[in-house]
C-alpha cells in the first residue's frame, strides 16, 4: 500500500461534512447569499480571521512561501496579461483583469505578513481584508478558468493562474469552494469512491455494455481488462466519460487492443478526476493517493490517463508533492501517437472525410507540453485537418476551464462570457467536427455548440480513431 | 565640510551600497533556497541550456514579450531601461577617466522624459490605473527627480568634472574626500542613495526575481 502523504493540511481537512452534521450551526443564523454559484456548509462567522489565520499557514507551508513571495513581488504591474485573458477580452471588467485579482490577494498579503504593508498601508498596495473583499474574492478567483494564457506572454514570468489556485485554496479551507466541488470529491473519496457516484456494481455493467457496443458497430471483439494483476498500465479515465463519452472510450480500447498493450481497468478505483487541482491540496492529495494504492493493489507498471487535461496534469506534476512517486504517468495521446509512430497502430484517413479541427486543453498543452501528440493521431486518422487560430499555447480556454464546467450556476457565465473567444475561434475554422482530448473540454464545448447552435460536432480523438483502425 | 556633506557625501555611500549588496544578497538566497515541491511547468519552454540563455538574452536585451503585445508600453519601458543603462555606463567609463558627456545628458534625458511617459499612460486608462498602487507611481517619480536633478545640475551649478571624478575614486579606494560643494550634487547623490537602499525592497527588483520566476518555476519540466 503507499503511504499517505504525511502532510498538515491533511490533517486539517477541508472536505465538507455531510449535510446533515452541520444543520445545527447554521440553522439559527442570518444565511449569506452566495449568487455566484451555490456553497454547501459555508463559513458564516469569524471569516476575516480564519482568512488570514489560513494565508499564514499557506504561506509558512514550504509548497507556497517562494511562489508567492516571488509572484507578489515581480509583477510590473503592466497589464500584458489583461491582453492575453480571453474572459477580459470578452468583458472588459475590472475584476477581470489578472493583475486586479491577483492584487485581491498581494493586498492581504501585505497588509497582514509585509512590515512595509503594516506601516504604509494604501501607499504600496495593502489593504484590511473586509467581509466584501471575501465575496468578491470567491466571484473573481472562479471567473478565472485558470488556463494560463496570461502567463505565456508575461513579461516577468509570473503566472496568475497559480496565484488564482493560490487564492481558492484559501478559500477553499473556509469550506467556501463551489458545492459541485465539495460534494463530489466527498463522494469520490468517502463515499461510493468517484466523482459521478457509480457504484462497481453499474461500472461493470458498462464495460460490458461498451464490449458489446464495439461488436455491434464494427464487429471487433474487443475487451475492458478488468483488475488484471501485474499489468503494464493501469488505466483510468475520468469516470464521466462512462456516462458520457462511450466513444472516447470505445476508440481507447481499440487502440490499446490494436496496439498490443498490456492494459487493465481497476475496480477499485476508476475515476481520474481529480479537483483538488482547482481548490484544494487536501483533495488533490487524497484522490492521488486513491489511484496510487489501486497501482500498487493490481501491481501495475505504469498508469495510463485517459482523455483528460486536468487528471494528467495533476497526477504527472503533483505526484511527487502528495504522494510517493512509484509509477511513470503517461496521458493517453502520448501512447497512441508513439504506438502509430512504431507502426503498432494503423489507420485509415479515407474514413473521416469532413473537416477535423483540434482544440488545445489548457493543462494538456501548456500544463504538459503536449502540443504534438494529438496532432499527429489526428493528422493520421483524418483526410482534411486545420488548425484553429491561434493555437498551441496561445490557443484559447474552452471557457469551462478551471473546474467551471462542473457548476451549474456558471452554466450562462460559460456560455456568454468565458466561452466566446472559443466560438469565434470555432466558427473560422470551418470545421465540421472538432477534437478535444479532455472530458472538461467537451462537455463546455458540446454545450457552447448547442447553446450557440454551431454547426460543428465535438468529439474525442480516440472517437475519430473507431472507425479509422485497422484492425 | 558640513555635517550634510559629511553624511551624505561620506558616510551614507558605503551604507547604500553595503545595505543594496546585502539585500540583494539576502532575497537571491531566500528565493534559491527556499523549497518548491509543487511544479508548475509552462509550455513550451527552452529544451536545453544553450536555449534557456538565447531566450533570456532575447528578452534582457530586446523585452521581447512587451514588444509582441503591448508596444505603447514597450517603447516607454524600453527606453527608461536604455537610459539607466546610459548612466550606467556613463559612471564605468566616467571613473575610468573618459568624459562622455552625452551619454550622461542622453541617459538624464531619457530617465526623464521616459518615467514621464509610463507615468501618464499609468494615469491615463482605467485598466492601469485600476491594478497600480501609488507605489508605481512613487517609483517612476524617483527616477525623473534623479534625471532632473542631474540635468540641473549640468545646466546652472556644474562643478568640476576632475573634482567629481577625483571624489567618486576616493569613495573607491575607500579614502573618502570630500564631495564637490554644490547642494544640487548633494541632493542628488542623496536620492541616489535612497536609491540604492530603497531597490532591493522594492518590486524594481524584478530584473533578479524573474530569473526565479523562469527558472525555479515555468521551466522546471516534469
Ligand atoms: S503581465 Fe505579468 S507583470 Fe504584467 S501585470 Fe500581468 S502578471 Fe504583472
Ligand atoms: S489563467 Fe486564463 S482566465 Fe485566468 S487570468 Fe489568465 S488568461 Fe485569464
């Protein structure tokens, strides 16, 4: 078994209680209206403490003290990233702009832990913490999809997607993290063991389910590996892809079966997801350490991560920090492109004939660097590709970044403010399908079509690959 | 010699500059010692050595993001850079005995007419003015009072370039004379000693920093 990380914050604990133990507390009290989206068991009292008390202890935590202690003291304050932020772009809103929201933060942070702060005050930037500046805090750290434009063309390196992570982890410890957060991580980690509640029982259903599938629509056997003992990867895809991708991981399978790899799928713990990456380190750690201990359970090789950005990037670069770094972690794209590389995997184009556009997902492309991979299992499995403008690192958020797409409330700040830049993108591409290699990315994507009736089809990039292998 | 000269022209130079090396001293070692479990890469980024120095060469000498994006606040930057970098100059090859005079006026100039400009462009959007505390605005004025300074200087109480350099040698070979008598030299060579106290403290500091920024962060690849 891996050993848990040994880290305070776990200790600490900022998973929401379940509903029920908390309803005494709160039952007497003048309720705090949260309009940006809905809180479960919020902070109601004390917040300006507590607040401060956590920034403390994040900034004395070794993981937080030389990121901020840099980023609040190299920004120019120049606005290039106001340039680059396709919210700002959109809404021209002060609370938009990067260096504004990351000032929320650096004003707290020298007001309460710079002697210059304690005796200057306004004059260089600190500023008391007030009940407001709490709430606008939560509205303008979740507007930002964290997608790390701004940070690509920052003059001083800084990056204020870190310090928004920065931000909602604080947040986060005031129990002040949207409720589709809190509550899913609780399932996932305490309760049926994934995000989406699918007990084991249905989960295998729906490998058979897809099983069959495969044989109906191509006449393939292909199979789901399930707790093989001893195989090379372990693979795990975010568990809302079960429900709404099939063909994401229909073409998954295929590929690994064409390829020859030695893969099995965990029962004991299938979902990837992970959104600790989007407010909390106790989460991230948790959930990492779930999918360590079903590596080590099925003595796997490697850990193979389905179409996902977020999981990937959590799992490959936030190992080492919550978890004991047993496993190589490789995304999914980077193993199909090498297996059509070797001549594992081949494909025929004349298949796909339409149009195939792909979208970079924000923690898969500048998180990662994978740029290429996916371009190359596209460009091998379609007759026409086009690239959106701009691409690659300056590729625009989908808009659901950040966690975002799994809130509800944001559903309308989705589709008519963080996801425009996207649309305008999508219409001059001229594509008739469009390929995103991420679970948040598609369903933002898929609803923006929808709502913005595009005449575009989004899939995965395994989805192009079912009919494309040769099998 | 009065008790100003005597502190400002004699004591207070080796404190600003013992107090600028120290403090920068002090935040370089915190910032490369300080641990950074978390990695945060961002991509791409420069595969090797040889590509980490072309970029920042790329970036010191031409500020390469400012000119791609936001060329209204390159020019002015850019410029106020190449000014201090004048005076700079100017001061290396002043002491080493050689009087380039117009590299001083071209450097004062440009420390005032530059900052000048950042100042209003600063002022003059609510975008900027939105994300500055007076505190960048404070800093832009330091380097046009020094330019003023130093242009009237030049213009009506001009002392003897010999004296100067005889005195700027004598605070170098640690016997310190005692500074040509003229307020205006005094107040300049005071606000460059706040200067020089004041910078490591300040977010001017950045020209270090943001070798971290990269280094220790952006690029640390998984
Ligand atoms: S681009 Fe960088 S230096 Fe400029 S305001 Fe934004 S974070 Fe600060
Ligand atoms: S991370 Fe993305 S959304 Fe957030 S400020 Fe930067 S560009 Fe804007």
């Amino acid at each position: 078994m891996p050993q848990t990380a040994k880290n305070e914050n776990i200790e600490k604990g900022n998973m929401q209680k379940q509903p029920s133990e908390n309803v005494k507390n709160t039952e007497k009290k003048q309720k705090r209206n949260y309009p940006f989206f809905a809180i479960e068991n919020p902070i109601e009292e004390n917040r300006i403490p507590v607040f401060i008390k956590t920034m403390e202890a994040v900034l004395k935590d070794d993981k937080y003290r030389l990121l901020l202690d840099l980023y609040l003291n190299t920004c120019a304050s120049c606005n290039s990233c106001a340039d680059q932020c396709h919210l700002y772009q959109t809404t021209h809103e002060e609370k938009d702009l990067p260096a504004y929201r990351s000032n929320m933060l650096r004003a707290v942070y020298r007001k309460y832990f710079t002697t210059s702060g304690k005796l200057l005050g306004g004059f260089v930037g600190a500023k008391a913490l007030k009940e407001d500046d709490i709430d606008n805090m939560i509205e303008s750290f979740y507007r930002c999809t964290m997608c790390r434009r701004c940070a690509v063309e920052c003059p001083m390196g800084v990056d204020n997607a870190l310090i928004t992570r920065i931000g909602r982890c604080v947040i986060g410890e005031l129990n002040l993290a949207p409720k589709n957060f809190t509550v899913s991580s609780y399932q996932q980690l305490y309760g049926v063991g994934n995000t989406s509640s699918i007990p084991k029982e249905a989960f295998i259903d729906t490998l058979d389910f897809l099983q069959d599938e495969i044989k109906d629509m191509t006449g393939h056997s292909v199979e789901f590996p399930r707790d093989k003992v001893g195989a090379e990867y372990l693979f795990i895809a975010p568990v809302s892809d079960y429900i709404m991708e099939a063909d994401t991981l229909m073409g998954t399978a295929m590929t690994l079966q064409a390829a020859g790899a030695d893969w099995t799928i965990g029962t004991g713990y299938y979902d990837a997801i992970n959104y600790g990456l989007f407010y909390s380190d106790t989460v991230t750690a948790d959930a990492l350490n779930k999918l360590l201990a079903e590596a080590y359970r099925l003595k796997v090789k490697k850990i193979l991560i389905g179409e996902c950005g977020h999981a990937t990037k959590t799992a490959k670069l936030f190992v080492d920090v919550f978890g004991k770094h047993q496993f190589p972690i490789q995304n999914v794209m980077e193993y199909t492109a090498e297996a059509i590389k070797k001549g594992r995997v081949k494909l025929n184009p004349e298949v796909n004939q339409e149009t195939v556009t792909y979208h970079d997902p924000c923690n898969l492309g500048r998180g990662l660097g994978i740029y290429e991979p996916p371009r190359n299992i596209v460009k091998a499995a379609v007759k026409h590709f086009v690239e959106l403008q701009p691409n690659r690192e300056k590729n625009y958020c989908c808009g659901g970044g950040g966690g975002s797409v799994t809130v509800p409330d944001m559903y309308n700040f989705r589709m008519n403010l963080a996801g425009i830049k996207k649309v305008e993108q999508i219409k001059a591409s001229g594509a008739k399908y469009l390929a995103a290699p991420c679970a948040n990315c598609k369903k933002q994507l898929k609803e923006l079509v929808e709502y913005h009736k595009l005449p575009v089809t989004v899939v995965g990039v395994h989805d192009l690959l079912i009919r494309a292998l040769l099998m | 010699m009065n008790v100003a000269s005597f502190l400002i022209g004699i004591v207070l130079p080796y404190i600003a500059v013992a107090l600028f090396l120290v403090s920068i001293g002090i935040r370089i070692n915190r910032w490369a010692t300080s641990p950074h479990p978390l990695k945060w890469s961002l991509y791409p980024m420069p595969a090797d050595y040889t590509g980490q120095i072309k970029f920042m060469l790329k970036e010191i000498l031409s500020f390469r993001a400012l000119l791609h994006n936001n060329r209204k606040l390159w020019a002015g930057s850019w410029l106020f850079h190449i000014g201090m970098a004048l005076i700079i100059l100017w001061f290396i090859t002043f002491v080493l005995g050689l009087h380039a005079g117009i590299v001083l006026r071209a450097g004062l100039a440009f420390l005032i007419v530059f900052p000048l400009y950042l100042f209003f462009v600063r002022l003059a959007s609510t975008k900027m003015r939105t994300i500055s505390s007076p505190l960048e605005y404070f800093n832009l004025l330091i380097f046009i009072a020094i330019g003023i300074l130093g242009i009237l200087l030049l213009s009506f109480n001009k002392p003897d370039p010999t004296a100067v350099r005889q005195y700027f040698i004598s605070l170098i070979l640690l016997h310190p004379a005692a500074p040509p008598e003229s307020s205006i030299f005094l107040s300049m060579l005071a606000i460059t000693e706040f200067f020089m106290i004041y910078f490591p403290n300040s977010r001017m500091l950045h020209m270090i920093s943001k070798y971290f920024t990269y280094h220790k962060i952006s690029w640390e690849s998984h």
